[in-house]
C-alpha cells in the first residue's frame, strides 16, 4: 500500500520502492538473533544476566544511564530500557566507554531491534546509537567525527510516521542522510539498519526494506570519534532520547546485505495521486528480486483497475536484479483508491514451489474541483488537515530549490530525486489527496546570502568600497550570476515538481527590500549611467532619496525636470537597479520554462516608493495589513496596489491580512494593577504578537472582498489557533478562527467565483500618491498605511466617495481626463509633466483638494489641513470623521458619489459586471472593548449598526449573503433600501437592470456511464430577457449511492447562463443522480434526476 512506499536515490530517477506486502515471504538471517561472526566488532545483547556485556570478547561493556535501565522484555530475552526526555531532564540507555574500533576506518554496518512506546511531538528526534553528537552543520572542534543513527518524528504526518537519519563526521565536516517517511507503530518490534561503504553512500534498511540511500561523492572513512558510545541517547549534550526499549545493538565491519524476503516495486514516475480525466503517462515500474535468492522459472502477472497484464521474466530471476514495466492508468475511472496487485510464482534454491500475492502500490483518482477564490495561509508550519477544515485552498509549501547545485553548474537541476524532494513529493501528494494547493516559496536571493564567505563582488558597497548595512541580509542580487542563478532557481522547481498539480503558485522573496540600499560595485555604477546619459549625481547616498532643501538650487515653485537626474536615478534604482524585480521575473521566467502554469506572487510590494512595477514581471502583487487602528486602512493599502499593477500587462492584486497584532501597537504595556488586566494579558504576558479582534477580522475581509482582488491570504497561523508560545506568537482571543471559518463558509466561498468575474466601476475621483515628493520631501506609505496620506484616503471612504490612487507615471500615461476630483496630500515636490496636466485638469473645471503641503505651483480649490494622528483611537477616527463631513458640504451640489449611506460609519464600494452593479456596504461602527479597549489605542469592538443605502440607477436590489430580494424605493432616479449591520459585518447588493425572475435548469432524463452529461442553468427576467450580470449559484450533485458527485461547488452565471457537463465514470454505480441548482441572489432552488446507466 502507498504507506509502505520506501524512497531511495538511483542515479537521475526518481525511485519509489515498495515491498510487495506478500501472503507468504521467505525468511531472512536479520530477523534472527544475531550471532558473533567475524565480522562483528561490537554486539550488545542486554541478555538477563549479562546485561551490560559485549559478546566479542574483552570488548567494553555497556553501563546503564541515569535514566535508563535492563529489563527482561527484550525482542530476545533481556532489553535496554530507554525514558525519553524526562523532567528534570537526565540521560537515558546506556554508556559504552570509547574505543577506536567504533570509529571503523572503511565500510561498517550497525543494525538493532527497537520497540518504542511513544513518538514524541512532530520534530521530536530519538537517539539510537551516537559517537559523534552533533546533528547539525557545525565547525565547532569534535562535532564532526564518528557516526550517529537516530529517528525523528516528522510533522505533519500521523503520530507513527518517522524518518531514519544518519549522520557521518569527517573531520573538518559532516553529512546527514535521511530515509523517506516510514511507518512505525508504537508498541511493535522493528528490526533497523544502516549500512556506509566508507565511499560516499549510506543505505538504511527497516525490517529488511532498503527505506533511504544517499550518495556523497568524495567521501572516505569517517573520522575516529573522542567521545562514548551512547545506546538510545544523544552523546555529551542536551537530551534526544528514545522512549521504549532497545535490543541486539550490533555494530559491524563491512556493508551488510539486508533483504526484505520479498520482491520490491520501484516506481521511476513521480506520481501516484491523479485527478479524474488527467492527462498522464503510464505509471514506469521496475521490480526488484529482494527474497535473498535467486528464483527459477518465475511467472508475474498484475491487476490494475480491472485489467490483467502478465510481466515478461527471465528463465531465472537473479537475486538484487530488476525487470522494468509500465502499467497504463486510467484516470476516467471515479474517483478512489485503485491498489496495484500482483501474482508471483516461483522456485527456490530449495526446489521448494513459492507464491507471493498482495497489493505494491496505491495509485489515487481524486475528483476534480470546482473554480474557487485562492484562499492562502502564509505559513507552513500548521497542520494541513486543519488549514483545509478551516477553508484554506492554498498555504505555504517550501520546496526547496536545487540551489547548492543550480548555484554551482548554472544550468537547471531536477533535485526531486534527492532525500528532501522524495519528502516533498510525498507531503505534495499528501496535501493533494486533502485538497490542499501548495504555494511554494521561492527566495534564492536569501539562499545565496546564507553562503559563507560568498565574493565581494555579490555584495552591496557604498561608494568608498564599504560593505553598506545590512548587507549580510540583502545581497547585490543584480549581478548577472545571480541574476541566471534565479531563473535556473525557478526552472529547477518546475523541472522537480511540474507535474504536480496541486503546485500551482509561488511567493517570491517575501519581505525582503526593506534592507535594500544603493551599491556602487562596477557593475551598478556602469548600468546606471548608462541607463542616465552619465554620471550618477553625488547626493545620491541613500536609497529613500534626497531632502530638496538640502539641494543647491533647487526650485523655487518645487517643480524639476521630468528628467531631473537624481530622480532618473532614484527611479531606476527602485524599478531595477537595486536588482530585486528584475531577479523576481527571472524566478518567474524559471518557473514556467517547463511549461507550468503556476503563478508567482510578490509581497510586501508596497514597501516601495510609487513606481509601478514593485516585484517584477510577474502574476500577482500583494501587500500585508495590520487592520488597527482602523481596519478599513485596508482599502487604502490594497488601492496602492491596484495603482501598482497598472504598468506591468497582465499583473493583477491580491491582499493579505495579518492574523496579528503587533503588542507594541494594541497593548503594549501591561496596567500596573492586574486587576486592570484582562485574562489574556495576565496568562501570557511576554507575547508579542497576538490575535487580531475577530470583528476587525471581518470588516478587513470586507473591505478586501469590495476590490477586485483575485485571492485573499492571511499570516499568523500559531495566533489564530492553540499553539504554544513560539517566537512571541500566541492565540489570544478563541472567537477570531471561527469567525475567520464562517466568513470564509458563508462569504468567500460561495461568492468568491463571482467576485473573480466582477470589474471595479471607472474611478472619478483620484488621490495622486507622488513619487517625485517621496525622494525629495519623505512622503509615501511604504506600504504600512499609516501616513497622512493614508489617511486622507480614510477621510474620503467615510465621506462616502470611491477614490482611486494614481502615480505620477499614471498621469503621464493617462492624463486626467476621467476625473472631477483630485486629491493632492503631502505633494511638495512634483515634475514638469505632473504639474502641466493638474493645471489642464483644472482649467476644464476638476477640483483640486490639497494640503498646505501642496507644491507652490499650483493651488487648491478645496483646502484639506493635516490632521495630526493622536494616539487615543476614538479621538483619532473623530478627527479624521470630522474633516470627512466638511468634505461633504464643501463639495455639497458639486460632486456627489454614485453610491452612499446615511450613517458614516457605513462605507460603501461599488463594481460592476455588464450593466449589473455590486454595492457593498461596510459597518465600521466601533467602540473600545473588553479586549484591548482598555489601552484606548484600538477601537477593537464592533457595534451593531443601520443605514438607509442609496445608488444612483434604477432597478432590482437582491442580498447575495442572505440570498434574497430586498425591497427598495426609487424617487428622482435614485435606488434607496434599507439595511442592517451586525459588528464588524458587511453586505453585498446586487443592482440589476431587469429583475431575476425565471430560473431553470435543464439536465438530460437519462445518460450512460462513460458518456458526458451536460447540464444549463438560465436565469431570466419573466419575460425571458437573460441577466446582463454575474450571479452566483450552487451546484450540489448526487451519485446513485448518496454521494457528493464531481463538481459539486459554486459558480457564476453570467449573463443569465451556466454550463457544466458532468462525466460520469464506467465504474460508476448506475442508479439515478439528482442534480440540485440554487440561485444564490434569489435563493431560488431547483432539482431534476437523470438515470445514469
């Protein structure tokens, strides 16, 4: 079965071996007693009265540890009895006094039995047999001689699913080899080895099964270890004990020949878990004489899904030898687990007749899943089955990179073949059978910066040759060697994993330039002047840029030169001179190479000035907020992203709310008297990041949902569920996951397709966030949301309007033709081209609203004064609220929004598909709570709420939460209606032209199995005029046994239609299946039946 799949290197292939799980198996000399052969240099037995002896004669003994012990329950008579870690923590098994004969000086064997009685937690590592002490990279003297053979628990896996590890010294260095994950039931005998040809290669063998191989070229002996031989324990440091008993220790010389009694399958393809109706190859097999003999007149046959094949064999088959053979899959079939049987028959060396029979692997046909908006969890160290439960699509999967070997040979390494990719693949398949995507992080920028002594010529310097700050943290990655190493980064990926469907995206380089900084080796100086015409201006010492009053006649009026040097400069820099975007298009190039559609993602891309193109040439760009002090300070983050992608063709948004508060921002210190703490404070104190206000939660997801964002993710896993306190992350408030899982249950999910499908309405009013006054006068965001002019967009949302944040380059491209209104905050410094097209937006009539900030050459219709922020929430968002209103009336008969609501407190967005709008409305009615309140720096408690909504237009309202109609008035051409807001809630409104009248589904009365079932869903006015709007729907499909049927999900109709052709599968059992459509905005429902036969 696919759990007794063992993984173990061979050459360029990847190899899955199997051992065939018999109904008759030969026995092998392992799973006897051993005995003391020549070759034996050391052999513990721990037999009842001679506990502690060495059965080669005069060889050192073996002296129970503190915590360890003999006992009598050993696998063949007496055992080592070994506690684990134990509090207070002492040292378990047994001491055996240093020897040179157990450093072997060439090839040697170690092997024993061992029972455990518990696993530990995941991560938890468990010493076996230990002379060298030190399982990790060290250059500490004495850590890398000898040997050491130890379990470890993996993560993410069930509570017996271990790896065998090996760790081998050589003097100045050191090797670790891992196996692939195995089973190992507790309270069970198992029979383990390794074996090292004192060459390069250690094999590791469980019950007789080879389970891992490595090979290390250029490797000797190992080097004589100083220090004890440690039986069940971690020698001469802090505690890795193994829980359970140990017998028959045996350390030998040579590679000893282990055999498992059967045949083995390896598998050379890399997968076994398939979706239905997959394009894929045969699955490539080679089966491996493993019963310790050679077998005479052997006859082998298969049955796969149903179909027999007998295997071509030799007259006899020799021991250790392989037969290759590939068996067809046939993914139409439904969706299950499909076993790969076999039938052997042979002869012994005894004459003797033999038949094996039983499964070798499991291959797995999952179904198909509906369209769905990505869902990412930004962590990787979560248990997947929760992250899925919880209604995650998407989390963070590192898999690795190939680096040491992409770095080395500059060309494309398919690195799956190696112990972590074997891992890998086995956790992919793992998340794949939950329904789990993988979004790999890709950062070979940090990868390189991990390499000791890496050249000077990679680093950044300043202009006198100095390694700048920081540069141990942020290489000079426009090198043109770091640059190829990249794309071969990326392109080794997708050679190592492209065929995985459930690898679909990539993070590239999270947070990584905010230690960027100017360099000045040859090759930045030479691509800057010649990217200027000539030399790179002197002032250019910073990478934030330069103060304009500290510039020798600088303008008076504060407008430059479109092309002014030092702003030439600044803005090659950040679009490609500090060389990050364009390494991140190089991962991107790399990881499609191959032809993988995985899209690539970039965050944090607001920590940079307003240029476009933040992150390179690739898919997506996205930005981390934390939601206090006000949590719709995301729409204004997430609109600097759309202002972003605007350049780059094709570039689209996605947002990501931090799970967490920072505590120096919500409560940072604790009141003196604890009686004024609240429980969380006085049970955690020391945390430092803890779980964001389930209400804040939610308004944040709202305020994502009302842009047109393709994906949501979160961060802050260990703060959103129980988890102990690690990195000064804890769970704090137990209401904020449920939340989060009903949010997703009720709104993402169901809405999420349509969402995708809906545009943003054209802006007309616009706040230009300028990147001339970010160099020469420090304005901008960086991405945080928490500048003036961040909050001159909350200003504007609580007025009731819809802006739209533009950069300089946006208006050199555009112009301002579109807008009525222009919003000028902390503009001190503007370029010739910027200035020229605001005084002709202004002379056809456009407002300017400005600060007292604004550049000198122009003026303000509407004066908007900075309001310095106070630390007090309620104080703050009253100030900002205040100048909102005054917005209000001063532009009262001149502008007015589309869409708005009666209370202030309710923000509304609007979008649209076709002639069909989508207002949303937001409750941002807060109060200080019993949370964090009492600190009065976030508002953090959210209050029911009220507002009659209004959109200019005629036509039907529909509620597409509560899926229904909803009353409403038109006078004056304006739409008014009623609604009602819980804490922190939003809505969502449909407008159509015509009402949603007729729905209707068509499905076939009858199909035949293996045939194609179209099914349509038109929805229509009374008098059959189609939709013009995208509407969800939900489809719910039933097999002929009661189960949930491929594509079962929700979707959009648009314009009034949806297609779906359902497939049923041969093996489907024929019966009848009901088909169940609902109409999301009416919350309409029809079902049909078609017998499938």
């Amino acid at each position: 079965m696919r759990n007794k799949i063992l993984f173990v290197a061979a050459s360029a292939v990847l190899a899955a071996w199997s051992t065939l799980a018999a109904g008759e198996r030969l026995t092998q000399s392992w799973e006897n007693e051993c005995t003391l052969e020549d070759d034996v240099i050391g052999l513990w037995q721990f037999s009842t009265g001679a506990e502690g002896q060495n059965s080669r004669h005069g060889g050192n003994p073996a002296k129970t540890a503190p915590n360890g012990k003999f006992v009598v329950e050993g696998k063949f008579g007496g055992g080592l009895g070994c506690a684990g870690v134990t509090t207070p923590e002492s040292a378990t098994g047994a001491i055996v006094a240093r020897h040179p004969d157990f450093s072997p000086p060439g090839a040697f064997s170690v092997e024993l039995w061992a029972k455990a009685e518990t696993h530990g937690k995941p991560g938890t590592r468990a010493f076996l047999v230990d002379n060298k002490g030190c399982y990790y990279e060290n250059d500490r003297p004495n850590t890398n001689n000898g040997f050491m053979f130890f379990l470890q628990r993996t993560r993410n896996r069930s509570e017996d699913v271990m790896t065998m590890n090996v760790g081998l010294g050589f003097g100045s260095d050191s090797v670790f080899a891992s196996s692939g994950a195995v089973t190992m039931p507790v309270g069970v005998w198992h029979h383990l080895a390794f074996t090292y040809d004192g060459a390069g290669t250690v094999k590791m063998y469980l019950n007789g099964e080879k389970v891992g191989e490595s090979s290390f070229p250029g490797r000797g002996p190992i080097a004589p270890s100083g220090r004890n031989l440690s039986f069940g324990e971690r020698v001469g440091s802090n505690f890795h004990g193994f829980t359970g008993i140990l017998d028959d220790v045996c350390l030998r010389r040579g590679v000893r020949n282990y055999h498992s009694g059967n045949i083995d399958c390896l598998l050379t393809s890399k997968r076994c878990v398939f979706y239905r109706h997959e394009e894929t190859a045969s699955a490539q097999l080679a089966l491996l004489n493993n019963t310790g003999q050679d077998l005479y007149k052997p006859s082998l046959s298969f049955d796969f899904q149903g179909q027999s094949k007998a295997i071509a064999m030799p007259e006899i088959w020799q021991l250790g030898k392989a037969i290759t053979t590939a068996i067809q899959l046939d993914t139409s079939l439904r969706a299950g687990d499909y076993p790969l049987r076999y039938r052997l028959c042979a002869t012994t060396v005894a004459g003797q007749r033999a038949e094996l029979t039983g499964d070798v692997l499991l291959f797995t046909i999952l179904n198909r899943k509906p369209p769905t908006m990505p869902i990412i969890m930004r962590a990787s160290d979560g248990d997947p089955e929760t992250m899925q439960a919880m209604g995650f699509t998407h989390a963070n999967f590192n898999l690795g990179s190939g680096g040491a070997e992409a770095w080395q040979t500059k060309q494309p390494a398919d690195y799956a073949n190696t112990p972590a990719g074997r891992e890998t693949i086995e956790r992919l398949e793992h998340w794949q059978r939950l329904g789990l995507n993988a979004c790999h992080l890709a950062e070979p920028g940090r990868y390189l910066s991990r390499i000791k002594d890496i050249q000077y010529k990679y680093k950044r310097i300043d202009r006198d040759g100095n390694l700048v700050p920081k540069h141990e943290q942020n290489l000079n990655v426009s090198h043109p060697d770091i640059q190829q190493f990249g794309y071969d980064s990326g392109a080794s990926v997708s050679l190592s994993f492209g065929d995985f469907p459930n690898f679909d995206a990539a993070f590239l380089h999270i947070e990584i330039r905010d230690s960027t900084d100017l360099s000045f080796q040859d090759y930045d100086v030479a691509s800057a002047e010649q990217f200027l015409g000539g030399k790179i201006p002197p002032e250019a010492v910073r990478k934030q840029g330069v103060y304009y009053k500290t510039i020798k006649d600088f303008p008076a009026d504060r407008v430059i030169p479109d092309d002014y040097p030092l702003l030439r400069y600044y803005t090659w820099f950040w679009k490609e001179g500090d060389g990050w975007n364009p390494l991140n298009t190089q991962i991107h190039r790399g990881l499609k190479s191959t032809g993988r559609k995985a899209w690539t993602l970039f965050q944090p891309a607001g920590r940079a000035p307003s240029l476009w193109g933040s992150g390179g040439q690739i898919d997506f760009i996205s930005q981390w907020t934390y939601s206090n002090p006000d949590p719709i300070k995301i729409g204004q983050t997430t609109d600097e992203l759309f202002a972003m992608a605007e350049g780059v063709p094709g570039q689209e948004v996605m947002k990501q709310t931090q799970i967490i508060w920072y505590r120096s921002q919500a409560a940072p210190k604790l009141p003196a008297d604890d009686k004024n703490q609240v429980a969380w404070e006085r049970e955690c104190p020391e945390v430092q990041y803890f779980t964001i206000a389930p209400d804040h939660l939610s308004e944040a997801l709202w305020c994502k949902l009302s842009r047109p964002v393709k994906g949501i993710l979160y961060f802050g896993w260990r703060a959103l569920v129980p988890y102990p306190l690690v990195r000064g992350y804890f769970m704090t408030n137990p209401e904020t996951a449920p939340r989060l899982q009903q949010l997703l249950a009720d709104v993402v999910k169901p809405l999420g397709p349509t969402l995708l499908e809906v545009s943003d309405i054209p802006a007309d009013i616009a706040i230009l966030q300028s990147f001339s006054s970010q160099i020469f006068a420090g304005r901008g965001t960086s991405g945080w949301g928490n500048a003036w002019e961040a909050d001159v967009h909350l200003i504007l949302q609580w007025a009731g309007y819809q802006p739209r944040i533009i950069f300089d380059e946006t208006i050199r491209r555009d112009g301002l033709d579109q807008y009525k209104i222009l919003v000028l905050p902390a503009c001190d410094v503007l370029t010739e081209s910027v200035v020229d097209a605001i005084k002709k937006f202004q002379k056809r009539g456009g407002i300017i609203i400005a600060d007292e900030n604004l550049c000198p050459a122009l003026l303000a219709d509407v004066f908007l004064p900075v309001v310095q922020r106070v630390k007090d929430a309620s104080e703050a968002k009253a100030a900002l609220q205040v100048e909102s209103r005054r917005l209000r009336r001063e532009l009262q008969g001149i502008y007015a929004a589309r869409a708005g609501a009666s209370d202030i407190d309710i923000v509304t967005r609007l979008r649209r598909f076709g002639t069909t709008d989508y207002l949303f409305a937001i409750n941002d009615k807060r109060d200080f709570g019993d949370y964090v309140g009492h600190h009065r720096l976030v508002m953090e408690k959210g209050l029911p709420n009220q507002a009659t909504l209004t959109i200019d237009r005629s036509g039907y309202v529909y509620d597409l939460v509560q899926h229904q109609a909803v009353p409403s008035r038109l006078v004056d051409g304006v739409l008014s209606f009623e609604a009602s807001f819980g804490p922190g809630e939003g809505r969502l409104f449909l407008v159509s032209q015509t009402a949603l009248d007729k729905f209707r589904l068509k499905l076939p009365a009858k199909a035949s199995r293996g045939q194609n079932l179209p099914m349509t869903v038109t929805i229509s006015d009374r008098w059959g005029r189609p939709a013009d709007a995208a509407i969800p729907i939900e489809v719910r499909i039933t097999d002929a046994e009661g189960k949930p049927g491929e594509f079962s999900g929700c979707y959009t109709a648009k314009h009034g239609k949806f297609d779906l052709t359902l497939q049923p599968a041969v093996n489907d059992t024929p019966g009848a299946w009901i088909v169940t459509a609902t109409n999301l905005a009416t919350g309409q429902s029809l079902s049909q039946t078609c017998r499938v036969q």
